[in-house]
C-alpha cells in the first residue's frame, strides 16, 4: 500500500492500466480541432459565427444592464430618492 493520496483505493495493477489506454488512445479522435478553452468540445467552424454573435449580445446584454441600474441609481441620488422606501426625502 502506498503513503500518498491514493492510500486505501483500488488501484489498477500497471498492464490493465496500460491496455486500459491503448482501448482509449485507439477510439478518442486526436485530430480534432483544439478546444478554444479546456474542458471545452472544438465547435465545428460552421457554428463559429452564430457563436460569437451571441457571445457579443450576452455580453452587450449584462454591460447594457449594468450601465442602466448604475444611471439610474445616480439619477435617484441626485434626486434623494431612497428606491428602498428607507430614509428620509429632501
């Protein structure tokens, strides 16, 4: 038994492992396109541009919306208006 991490697991001995791989190695395609980040699965080129237009409006969504409740927060300051109903009016 080992001291490190893996102590009191089943470990697989060395020749499964090693045949274990080989099955694997054999039936992941390794030509594929790389992932843009890891963990991702490669997108097929066809969907790249729908993709990043609706990356651009996710994104021009959560700004735009952050841009508004800050506006609307300094007009609200400006005027002394507490949009909790909490505090005093001027």
């Amino acid at each position: 038994m080992r001291d490190d991490d893996t102590a009191g697991e089943a470990v697989l001995p060395a020749p499964v492992r090693d045949h274990l791989g080989q099955q694997l190695r054999g039936v992941l395609t390794t030509e594929s396109d790389k992932p843009q980040f890891l963990g991702d699965d490669p997108v097929p080129d066809a969907f790249a541009p729908q993709l990043r237009k609706l990356e651009t409006r996710l994104k021009t969504h959560e700004e735009g919306t952050g841009a508004v409740e800050d506006a609307l927060d300094r007009i609200l300051d400006a005027l002394g208006v507490n949009p909790d109903g909490k505090g005093t009016q001027p």
